[in-house]
C-alpha cells in the first residue's frame, strides 16, 4: 500500500494522532450508582486508564489511585528513542495531567497488600481500606540479577538497554553509533520468563542492522541474537518470518542463551545453556533484564501459588476476566497481570474496559459479560519506515484488525502506526476515551 491508498483507506485519522489507529473496545456499559471504595495500585497506564473509565462509569464511588512517580513514560515510544529518531522530552510527561478529576491520588508506593482484611498500606504506614482492589503496578525491571549488571552501567562500555527510561534509551542510541563507528560484535538478546513488549529485543537488532547498512557499515559489525528458548518468538508464523529476515540480513541466532552475568571491563557475556555456560566477547551488547512483580506485590498473597507464573510473582487472574480466583473482590490489569502474553500498552487497551465494564455491571446489580480474549499487539519495526503489525490472542492465533494490513509483511503503513499513531490513541487510553 503507498501513502495515498492509506490515507483514502482512513489513514489520515490515523496521521491525526487520532484513536481511532486501534480498533475499537467494547461498547461502554451503563453506570453505576454504587458508593464503593475503590483503589487502584499504580498510575500507569493501566491504572490510569481505569481511573478514567471508573470515575466516569461509577459516579458515586470514592477511587483512590496510589503511585509515587510523578512522571508518565510512554513506553512504547523508547523504541524509537534507541532508534536516534524521538528525544526522550517526546515521552516523557505529567501524570498529573491524566488524573481524572474526583479522583484521589495518593502520591506513595504500596508497601503492603492485605487482601484478608481488604486493605493497602502505603511506604508511609497509611492504611487503606477498600471494597475492590485493582492491582496496576506493571513490573520491576531486575537488571542486578544479571550478575555484574546494573541500570547505571547503560550507555557506557558498549552497554545498552531501551527498557531503563527515556535516558537510558536515548544513551542507548548512542552505544549504537559509537559500534557502528567502531564495528566489532553486537549481542542483542532476551530474558528467560515474561516480559514486557517481546518484540522490542528483536526491534532493536533490525534497527542496528539497517542502520549499519545505510552508514555502509554492515561489513563492519557482526550481529548475534541470543534467544532464551528455541524461538526468537513465541507465535509461530512470526517465528518464522522473523528467522527468515534475519538469515537473509545475516543476524546470527543462538538458541537457549540466557544471559547471566557480565563484565563490562572485558566486555565478554556469560550465557547460560543446557550445555552449561558460554562466555561471548562483544563490542556491544543490548541488554534486556529479567522482569518480575514489584516486591510488595510478589511478597503478597496475590501471585499465583503454582505453575509457571508463580516464581516470578504475577498476580492469579482468571484469563478472561482478569479477576482474582481467591479474591473476587481484587482485579489485575497491564503487565502485573499473571494471565499467558499481554504485557503491552495494545493489551491493557483491551483489558481496562473489560474489568471496567464488569465492575459497573455487578455494583449496578446486572450480570457482568465483557471478557478479554489475549489481544496483544506490537508493531514490529524491522527497520527505518519499515514494520510488521503483529496481532495476536491468547492462543497465538494472528487477528490482524485492518483487512488492508497484512501482519507478515513488512509495511511502510505498519511503520506509520508506530511512528505515528501510537502516542495519539496511547493518550486517549489514558482518558479512557480508546
Ligand atoms: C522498550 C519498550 C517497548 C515497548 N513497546 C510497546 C509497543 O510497541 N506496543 C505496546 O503496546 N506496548 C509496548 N510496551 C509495553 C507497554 O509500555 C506496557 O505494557 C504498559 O506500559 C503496561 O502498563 P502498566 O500500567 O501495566 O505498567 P506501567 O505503565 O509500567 O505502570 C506501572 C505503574 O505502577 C507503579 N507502581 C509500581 N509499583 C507500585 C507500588 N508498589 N505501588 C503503587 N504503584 C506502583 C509504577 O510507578 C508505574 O507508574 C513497551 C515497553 C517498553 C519498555
């Protein structure tokens, strides 16, 4: 598709910054007149979203949302911070300006959860008592359990790492010029376990290749991508399209690396394998840390008790309707949510007006019906002006929501929403207006 099919194909809302660049969520349900005490735990965007969608659904209700930061990151804008093409001003703002009004926000973290006694208590020692819980608080970024690794050491010795913050990215963009300017080995990579945005280890690797290739410097660099597992991705149509450009662009692939420790004096990255563990000398390195629940919440009784999503602390949800399986009064949305992928903005999107809906529905005193089917999204930049819109549920199965957008393919429109269209219907979310 060129530019002038696009826009005759509704793309212009699109270049509007507009919301409607994401299909559309569930129709709002009614309100509710309820007087409930609600809290949410972080005022990400999930948490903020749901403020929106409650103060306006539940007028009567009394809605606390609890988060120490005070700026607002859009995250997914950090890729292209490490592509060298936003600033890290373009992601960056105010949560304040996203609190819905009639809303409490209590400027603190959550230290504790007593989900027994229907209480939070805040790093301050105030307790809050509440009827429904909704638990927001994205994950913590585990850098230090690599060992030798920490969040200060990126942009230094060849180190780099989108994921830390705006910053950090931005000093990431550099570690890429400088080893594109140098050449040497690249190693790019991701954790073993859930994550937020998987595709943004294998963005990153397709930026650095084509940026390489238009500075002429692509016979300079080795690329190497670590996978944790046997994929580089876990749905397989993607799997395959993504091994198959990276052969032809000659981005080397180890299956089963985990990285594990690190030395930046040496510049050498210790993996673990089932063969045991292999060191690998680097020129550069992107590091994407191992990601888990915040501690409060993981030494809580909220996380999953068995299976595979207990040891990293992800809350017990049930799939489709994220509500808690012990605690039917608490909800978990955005990446803390223990439910099988997800872990994007595109999933909370979907996510916030299923539980909003749901809650209005039963303190309204109807049957609540809205359920979430997995809905994850990435659109996977595989160079400058160059992505794949990447759909996906629960099971895996691709559902591309533009019959005009073919999600193996890579398209100059693709790139268009990620550059483009993200921030605007990002924003809208936020005001639980998409
Ligand atoms: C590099 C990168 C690229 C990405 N690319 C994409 C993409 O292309 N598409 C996409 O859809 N998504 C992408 N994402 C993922 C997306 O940004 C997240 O999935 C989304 O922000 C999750 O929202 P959240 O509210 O769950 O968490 P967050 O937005 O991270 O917010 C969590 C909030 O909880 C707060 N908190 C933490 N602990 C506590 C506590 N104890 N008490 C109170 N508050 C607490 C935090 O301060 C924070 O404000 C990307 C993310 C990164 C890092």
């Amino acid at each position: 598709m060129n530019r002038r099919e696009f826009l005759a194909a509704g793309g212009g809302v699109l270049l509007a910054g507009l919301p409607a660049v994401l299909p559309a969520t569930p129709a709002a349900a009614q309100t509710s007149g309820a007087r409930a005490r609600i809290v949410i735990a972080g005022a990400g965007a999930a948490g903020l979203a749901m403020a929106a969608r409650l103060s306006r659904g539940m007028p009567g209700a009394t809605i606390t949302i609890i988060d120490a930061k005070k700026e607002h990151h859009f995250q997914p804008g950090f890729t292209l911070v490490g592509a060298g093409l936003w600033s890290p001003a373009r992601v960056t703002e105010r949560n304040a300006d996203y609190m819905p009004r009639g809303v409490d926000w209590v400027e603190e973290a959550v230290a504790e959860f007593d989900p027994d006694a229907n209480a939070v208590v805040t790093t301050s020692g105030r307790r809050i008592d509440y009827d429904f819980l909704i638990v927001a608080t994205g994950l913590k970024l585990d850098y230090t359990a690599i060992e030798g690794m920490d969040a200060s050491l990126i942009g230094k010795e060849g180190i780099a790492s989108i994921y830390a913050g705006p910053n950090e990215a931005a000093a990431s963009a550099a570690a890429i010029d400088r080893f594109l300017e140098t050449g040497g080995t690249g190693l790019f990579g991701r954790p073993a376990g859930e994550m937020k945005c998987a595709g943004a280890p294998l963005k990153i690797t397709f930026i650095a290749d084509d940026k390489a290739r238009r500075q002429g410097r692509r016979g300079a660099v080795e690329l190497i991508y670590n996978a944790h597992g046997p994929a580089v991705f876990a749905v397989p149509p993607v799997n395959d399209k993504v091994k198959e450009m990276f052969a032809a662009r000659g981005v080397a692939v180890n299956y089963g690396h985990v990285l594990k420790a690190i030395d930046p004096g040496a510049r050498r990255a210790t993996y673990r394998t089932e063969a045991g563990d292999v060191t690998l000398d680097y020129d550069f390195i992107h590091v994407v840390p191992p990601m888990r629940a915040p501690d409060a919440v993981r030494q809580s009784p909220l996380p999953w008790q068995e299976g595979n999503l207990a040891a990293d602390g992800w809350v017990e949800a049930d799939k489709p309707t994220l509500r808690h399986p012990r605690y039917a009064n608490v909800f978990s949305v955005g990446d803390i949510a223990g439910v099988p992928r997800g872990k994007t903005a595109a999933s909370v999107k979907w996510q916030v007006p299923v539980v909003a809906d749901n809650l209005i529905a039963e303190t309204a005193g109807r049957t609540p019906s809205a359920t979430f089917n997995g809905y994850t999204s990435c659109p996977m930049v595989t160079g400058y002006g160059k992505a794949m819109l990447i759909e996906f549920d629960y099971d895996g199965t691709l559902i591309p929501s533009f019959p005009f957008i073919d999600p193996l393919k890579e398209l100059w429109v693709s790139w268009l929403i990620e550059e483009k269209g993200l921030l605007g219907a990002y924003r809208a979310m936020l005001r639980g207006r998409a």
